[in-house]
C-alpha cells in the first residue's frame, strides 16, 4: 500500500511538469498574430472583418505580412537576414513564374533589414493559386536558398 501510494505521488508529480517552449526559429507555418498593429498602408485589419494577421518566417524571413491593397496589388513587409541585405522574390500560380523581382533590406547579415515593396500581378488561369516566393538568392551558384512561400489567395 505505501508502495502504491508513493507510486501515485510521483506520477501525480510529473504530470504537472510543464517544458519550456521551443525557440525553433526555422519554421515555414504561418504564425498568427491576435492583436490588430495600426494599419501601415492605409488599411485596416478590423475594418475589413479580419480578426488576425498572418505572420511568415523561416531563417532568414521574420514577420512577414502580406495585404492585398487593391485588385490585384500587394503589398509586402516583414524583416530578413540576408547576405548583402539583397532578396530576391517571384509570384507564381503553381505552373508558371508570373512576376518576379529584388530589393534590398535596411541592414545586411548577420543582422535582420526591414524591408516592403508593393506589386501588381493578375492570374492567367482563373482556378489558379497565386504564391509569393521570398529567398536568397545563393552567393556561390545563383540557386535559391531559404525559401518562404505565402499564400496570396
């Protein structure tokens, strides 16, 4: 009995353990935000019934945000670590390239730049997916290295 009673006592015990959260900062899932920042471009989260704002990350892309501004215009913001503060960005609908381009951060690596940029880019296939792809465009062969795809859709 007391062997039992000792049993239960620290099964009881390590059920209310708790772990510290994990600073995995290499993930592509959208994090969500509950709280509605000021509008930066004129546009209100809360206005146009949103309740929540979808950030994107992975290594070298923090906070990223995506709004749609006009009917087909986008604007984009967020903070990357890049080498010599350049990234590099494409729209595609799932077969082909439909726009691409570059810009550059405030701040080059080790350190994370702001950047935004706004686009214009239209679907060509009605029942296509439009995706913003964010990278780095590797120094060595040209290749793209730490993609961030975000839904625009």
């Amino acid at each position: 009995m007391k062997h039992l009673l000792i049993f239960l006592g620290l099964f009881a015990a390590s059920c209310n353990t708790t772990t510290e959260p994990s600073d995995n900062k290499d993930t592509s899932a959208p994090k969500t935000a509950t709280t509605n920042p000021p509008p930066t471009s004129g546009i209100d989260d809360h206005e146009h019934g949103r309740d929540t704002i979808d950030l994107y990350r992975n290594a070298r892309f923090q906070n990223v945000r995506v709004k749609k501004i006009g009917d087909s215009t986008y604007s984009v913001s967020g903070k990357a670590q890049m080498f010599e503060a350049t990234y590099m960005w494409i729209v595609e609908d799932g077969h082909e390239e439909l726009l691409k381009g570059y810009g550059t951060t405030d701040a080059g690596a080790p350190e994370f730049g702001n950047f935004s940029f706004t686009f214009n880019v239209k679907k060509r296939r009605p029942n296509s997916k439009l995706h913003l792809v964010l990278f780095e465009s590797s120094p060595k062969d040209g290749s793209r290295q730490h993609e961030l795809p975000v839904p625009l859709d």
